[in-house]
DNA sequence: TTTTCTTGTGCAAACGTTTGCTTCGGTTCA
DNA sequence: TGAACCGAAGCAAACGTTTGCACAAGAAAA
C-alpha cells in the first residue's frame, strides 16, 4: 500500500513548515509570492491530494464537502431521478455525496443516520420515515443540517421541499371523475406518511366536491413497493362490484396494479382506466399511454441541495420551505 | 452544535483510561469483567458512538466499513439494480456505501475516484468508463481493491464480475433471425465499451452463423442515454430500405426506440420488431410485452461486494473472475 | 535611535481513534 | 525468599489536517 504524500511530504520538499503549505492551499494568511511557488511546485511533483478524512476529523465546524443522501429506494425512478437533483448540485459546488437506502426499514433508517453523523457529513437529505420521527430530530439538535424531502416532519422546524401531493391528487381524481367514473379505486401509500395522507386527502376531497361519497371498500393503502400495487389492484378488481377506476399513489404501484390488469386481461381505459403518480419510462409509450400526475423529481432534489449548501453556509438562516407543483398529464389510460 | 461524546468522555466516566475504552469496544486485550461493565454502563450512559472519521484517520490498515460505488447513471435502471445488490450485500456486513454517479463523463469519474481515496474508502466498485482507464488503474496501485463490474479493465489483474455481454446478444439475435428478419438494426453503445464491442461481436456471429450479412448502415452506435435510442431509430427506420426488426443494446435505448417508433405509428412487432437489452419495470405489461435480454443486475452488484469484501479481508487472495449468465425472456415484441 | 507595525513564517495543540510498550500488583514456581 | 511470569490497566505516539499564537526581520513612525 503506497502511501499518498502528506503535508509533510510536500513541507519537506519545499523546505517550508506545514502550516506555510495548508495556508498556500487556502489562501489564508499572508504567504510571500515565491514561497507559493516552491511549494505548489512541490504539491505538483508529489501528486499531493488533501485527504479529507483528516480534515474532517480537524475542522468539526468547517465544511467538509460531503452531504448525505437517504431515500427508501433508489430503484424506485422517483428516487433517482431525486438523486441524480442533489448529485448535479452538490457536483457542481465540489460536494460529494453519500447515497444510502433504507428500503423503508426503520432500523436501516437509523443506522445510516448514525453512520452519516459519524461521518460528519456537513448535512443530509431525507424523506423522513415517517412524520415523528425522533432520530431525525435527535440529528438535527445535534447541529447537523437537515433538509427533509417528499416527506415531511411534524414537528420541527427544518427547511423542506416537498411536493403539492393534495393539489396532485385533487386533480388527478376531478379528471377521473370527470370521465365519468363513479367507483374510484385509490391504492395509496402507508398511512403514516405525510405523502400517503396528503393524496387520500386530495382523493377525498375531490369526491366531496363532485358531491361523491368515498367507499370504504375502494380505499387500500400500499407501501409504495411493486408488489403491494399488484396485491391491492387485485383485490379491488375482484370486489363484487369492482371500481371501474383505479388511482394509484405511486410509480411502482402503478406498475404491480398494471401487471394485475394485464393478467386478468382487462382493457385500459375501457374495462378499468387508471391513473398514477409518478412519471415511469417508459409511460408515454405505453399502450394505451398512461395519464399520470408527474413528480417533478429532479427539481425537488436540486432544490433540497441548493437549500442544504445554502444552510451549510450560513447555518442561522431561516428554514424555508419550498412547494413545488406536480402536473397531470392527461394521455390515454383516463 | 452540541458534541458528540468521545472516547474520553467515556474514559472519565467510568474512571478508565481511553484505551481501556477502546480495547472493551473491540474486545482486544485483556480486560477485567467488572471494568467492562462500568465501561459499557457509561457508553450506555453517555450515548457514545465511534466516530469513524477518527477511526479511519487512524487505522489506514483496518478496515473502516466504508465502501465506493461509482456508476455511469442511477437513473438507469440497471445501475440502479446493481447498487441495490451492492448495498444489501453491505448492509448485511456493516458497510456503508458511498455511491456516485458519474454520468458517463470522464473528469467527474477522476473527481469521484479522488474523493474516494481521499475519504480512504476500504475499496471501490466501479464499471471503468472504457478499457484502458489509466486513473483505475492509478488507484489499483495505490493499493486499493478494486472490483470492476459490467465493464471490464483490459489490463490489470482485478477482481471483476461481467456478464456474457456476446452470449446474451447472440442468443437474442439468433432469436430475431429465427423469426425470420432478415435486415435487423442495431443500436449499439459507446465502441470503446467492453459492453458495447461484445454485444455487437454477439450481433455478428449470430448473423454469421446464420450466413448473412452485416449491412454497415443498419449499425449504429449510440452512448446508452435515452435519447440516442430515440435518434438512432429514427434514423435506422428512415432508411430507404429501413431494418424490419431492431436490436437495441441497453434499456434507456430502448425505451427512446419505443418512443421513435411510437410517434411513427409502427405496429409492434408487425412493422417492426424489437428486442432490447436489460428487463425494464413496464416491459413485462407493455403492449405488447417486451422481449428482453434480462441482465442479472443485483446478482452482479451481490457479487461484486462479495468479492470486494473478500478482498478487503484478505488482500493477497487471486483475483476472481465471474461471468453471470444473461437470459432471453421471450414475449411478444419479436 | 527607539518604538511600533507589518509581513512572512514556524511551533505546537487539537480533532478522536488504535495500539505498542510500560507499569504494577499479584501468583506460581524453584 | 526470590525469580519469573501473568493479567489488567495506563501512557503516549501516530494518523494528516487546521489554526491560534509566537517570533524574526524589516519598514514606518516617533
């Protein structure tokens, strides 16, 4: 194991203490002009990279450029294309970034929050599991920055960048209605996220506004995975008297509900119409091409990175929250 | 910003010294009962956690469970199947994965290896971004595992998992023959991929054992992003003689293939037939269902952390070399 | 000439671990 | 009664930075 060269090798060489090096490598302090030259002469012919896990360790109250990301899934496309918003951001401010998934597992949550802080990552990203979520609040009265994302927290007072989940479901579900359905399925997400919530709420409040009355027996809650779209869009298709819609809450759901459709062989939009949230790939070419309420992903993760560096910088700023707008896109599944 | 307790903390507590602490916590050396007891009471107490910035500062030798995943592209779902693989595997063994997108550009894949080595990852996990990557094989020598997944490194004597990239095209071109197409596109990756040159060889061989030919212009090579699939079909279907089938090498091409010929207005697989590379979420339901070549991506990502994780535990063992079989899920599509 | 600023540089502490070495009391063995 | 050993615990160095402070030398001010 050849070991990366030092301060100390590069001090050595250029005949200068290592405090003239670092300060030649910040610019900080007054460094006479020739001084800088030998030393970054030396920097050059070592390959000298300053290891960041010493700076770290030194300067608990300096940015350390690493910021944490934790998502349920990334394999979930909203999650990526969420991720791939911070890392742009955080790539173009020289940050890197610390990916973890905790697959909607609590205990997995806590220990990458732990992992993160033992880092001491400048500051995390995260939907929160669920919205009280006392390790996330331990994180933040421990000073690290947090921004929540997707999902909220009750409590606290952190910046946030969620999306307008009521207004997105409000309207998917008035289209529906407006295609004349009468029976609305809705496959929705755990109850105790903010997310899941938040959509019913819009689902219901759509109904009532068309003077609808919301079935019970056509209100499921999933846990946002594959599986459990297809499990619960089975069980509402096999009802006696089965919806003639289905809303479902989010991306992969969409997909496990599409797969029980398909396999009952059902027609789309005539023998069930459904609409989803989240944008999939391959959506608009999907025969007949799917209307969903589209996340706009990307921009919640760049925009929760862009108020994470700026927390970073200036730790006594006031929390903002940002609303961003999902929008339906109406095609031929309703 | 409140502190975290540190080992000293902890020491003066329980009225030890700090390598007393240490050594409880590792269980090296030889430690009185009762003196643990008091040690563990006031780690307890205190809520001590290991801060591992330290750790790794200190034991360049020791592992410090910290693991580097760098990717082309989590947007891909591939990628995003293979980082899954890779962290559960690490989950299970108290890693932690430090994951990066490098989004096909050269100097971001540097930024994200210098970081890594500058954060003394234990190893990295990486698809090369082509064969001869002199800033790998710079870390290889350095002394840091390394484990190449999907694309290989052409020199070098590394632990590597692949998949039979020719295998897997000449099975699924040898499909579309026997279906009988005679002129079939393909939309190939980057000619300077591993991936991309054996995908194609497979395209090759399947049409010379078939005896026919390999028309140039029904060739084309795309950078496995969405759009190049989209272009590149446009292309191919715009010929004067345009390909009655096409084979498209991963599946963001293939998803933009589906949007060219879907604004076409071709019948699938009537007008034209098509045949992708990696399993996509929808492909399965799709109308018609997809015909794939399904990569067993969170197999990879399983073994590559295996391997690298093996190789952290024994830096002196051979390296391994696997190759995952790929398989033709054949549906409707061709 | 002496005093007071600058300017450029070095010294050394601190961050939180791990670990080789030392120390110290007590057994065991001759 | 020593010598030799052993088990338990402490001391201090080291990892690679950053940074407050000290210090020397020359310049400016008195």
């Amino acid at each position: 194991m050849k070991k990366n060269p030092s301060l100390v090798d590069v001090a050595r060489r250029a005949n200068v203490n290592i405090s003239t090096v670092s300060r030649t490598i910040h610019q900080t302090g007054k460094i006479g002009a020739e001084t800088q030259a030998r030393v970054q002469k030396a920097m050059h012919e070592l390959g000298y990279k300053p290891n960041r896990v010493a700076r770290r360790l030194r300067a608990r109250d300096v940015a350390t450029h690493l910021i944490g990301l934790i998502i349920p899934n990334i394999q979930n496309p909203f999650f990526a294309d969420l991720a791939r918003g911070v890392e742009d951001v955080a790539y173009r401010n020289n940050f890197a970034v610390m990916l973890c998934n905790y697959d909607e597992d609590e205990k997995k949550e806590h220990f990458y929050l732990d992992v993160m802080q033992a880092e001491s990552v400048d500051g995390i990203i995260l939907p929160p599991i669920h919205e009280q979520d006392p390790a996330v609040l331990q994180v933040v009265q421990n000073g690290t920055p947090v921004v929540c994302v997707d999902r909220i927290l009750s409590s606290g007072n952190l910046d946030k960048v969620e999306v307008d989940n009521h207004s997105g479901a409000l309207e998917a579900v008035k289209h529906i209605i407006a295609q004349g359905h009468r029976r609305i399925g809705i496959i929705g997400g755990p109850a105790d996220s903010s997310t899941g919530r938040e959509r019913l709420s819009g689902y219901k409040d759509a109904h009532a506004s068309a003077n609808l009355a919301v079935k019970p027996e056509l209100v499921r809650f999933g846990d946002f995975k594959q599986e459990s779209g297809q499990r619960l869009a089975n069980e509402l298709l096999a009802l006696a008297s089965p919806p003639t819609a289905l809303f479902v809450c989010n991306g992969l759901m969409t997909a496990g509900a599409l797969e029980a459709i398909a396999a009952l062989g059902l027609r789309i939009p005539k023998q069930i119409a459904i609409v989803g949230f989240d944008e999939l790939p391959l959506a608009s070419v999907f025969n007949p091409p799917l209307t969903v309420v589209r996340q706009p992903a990307y921009e919640v993760g760049q925009s929760a990175a862009e108020l994470l560096l700026k927390r970073i910088a200036d730790a006594s700023r006031a929390p903002t929250s940002l609303k961003l707008q999902p929008n339906l896109i109406i095609r031929k599944s309703c």
